[in-house]
C-alpha cells in the first residue's frame, strides 16, 4: 500500500510539473518576497521580461533591477508552457513591464 501511494504522490507531482502555467499572482508573490530588497533602495524597479514566448515554450525573467548601477539585485528565469492572461495582457506590446507599487 505505501509504494502504491508513493507511485501514485510521484505521477501527482510530474503531472503538475509537466504542464505549468505561470500566474501573475505567482510574479506578484515573488516581488512580495523581496519587498525589503526594493525599498533599500529607490532605485530597485521590479520587473518581468518575456525572453520566448512565441515558441509555445514560456521563459519570463523576473527581476529587482537597479536603474542606477544597471546590475539585476536579484532574479529568476521561469519556463512554463504557458502565462495566464493577466501577465498576457501585460505583455501585450512590450517586452519588458515595471511594477509600480
């Protein structure tokens, strides 16, 4: 019964990674995050980048980019199969949006 249930934990976890949408409530969580790494600084701008989105294979860059030194204080490249329609919708005309808070 317990190799049974372990099989069955594992086709779970490969199924939920085998197919991932990226959420922009998940961009949102990961800024909430390092809120305290954006305000040491007034020049740390959150920000997406959509790097492939045309190949039906998502990469986004997320990132606390500081405008004045024009280094990246903190990142994450995320691939998924696809975004949800707010990040969509965000990313419409532009390659690159700012979060505002």
């Amino acid at each position: 019964m317990e190799l049974f249930e372990i099989i069955i934990g594992l086709a779970v976890c490969f199924a939920v990674s085998a197919f991932f949408i990226l959420l922009f409530a998940d961009v949102l969580g990961w800024f909430e995050a390092r809120s305290t790494l954006r305000a040491s600084d007034a020049d740390n701008i959150a920000v997406t980048i959509k790097e492939c989105w045309d190949s039906g294979n998502y990469r986004t860059v997320q990132g606390v980019f500081n405008t004045r030194t024009s280094q990246l204080a903190d990142a994450r490249r995320v691939k998924s199969q696809d975004v949800d329609d707010e990040l969509r919708r965000l990313h419409a005309d532009k390659p690159m949006v700012v979060y505002q808070e």
